[in-house]
C-alpha cells in the first residue's frame, strides 16, 4: 500500500512559480511512475504531467508544456512539480499519483493510476 501527500500549494500572481511535492509512505515509490493532475474531487481531472518509473521520461499536457517541470529528487522520496508563469487558467486541486509501470508519452487519464493523493490546492491571481 502507498500513501501519497502534496504539498507546496497556495495563493500566487499570475506569472509567479510554486513547487508541489508529491511523498509517499509505504513500499516502492522512488521506482514507481508518478502523474500529476488537476480537477474537482468527483470530476474528471485532466491530464498535467508524467514521471516514468525509471526518471529518464516525462511528458506533458499541452497547457503547461514549457512552464512546468516534473522531476523526482531526495534520493527518489519526493517527486515534485515546478511551476512558473503561472496563469489564472492553471487554478485548481492539483493531485499526485503513482503506479508500478505506466507508459510514460502520451496524455493520460488518469485510470493508469492506483494510487492517489487529497490534493493541493493552487489559485492564481490575475
């Protein structure tokens, strides 16, 4: 069983930067492929970046491609996101969530994962 926590949300301008983090409990993370999304609880979520189990790939939505930068570190406990220009459009719960093989290099829905995170939540001020 893994536990997954995000951290790093908040209230910032539009332009600005934050770093979530994504730590986990429990057997296995640092060689687990890991996916960040955002949404509502109960929607849908929609598809924001890839990590792949062994770091060498990622891939992105194409909203945020070039502003943000999924990257794992702490000797493979953390994965986190950085993102920078943020816009008012990128307001949302941000979740993380890991699974043993997933094939990092296209959008994903979000059914590839088993295990998830509550979410933090990002606003973005105009």
């Amino acid at each position: 069983q893994v536990q997954l926590v995000e951290s790093g949300g908040g209230l910032v301008q539009a332009g600005g930067s934050l770093r979530l983090s994504c730590t986990a409990s429990g057997r296995g993370f640092s060689s687990m492929a890991v996916g960040w999304f955002r949404g509502s609880e109960g929607k849908e979520k929609e598809f924001v970046a890839a990590l792949s189990w062994s770091g060498d790939k990622t891939y992105y939505g194409d909203p945020v491609k070039g502003r943000f930068t999924i990257f794992r570190d702490d000797g493979g406990k953390t994965v986190y996101l950085q993102m920078d220009d943020l816009k008012p459009e990128d307001s949302s719960v941000y979740y993380c969530a890991a699974e043993d093989v997933v094939r990092v290099g296209r959008p994903l829905t979000g059914s590839e994962f088993e295990y998830w995170g509550q979410g933090t939540q990002v606003t973005v001020s105009s």
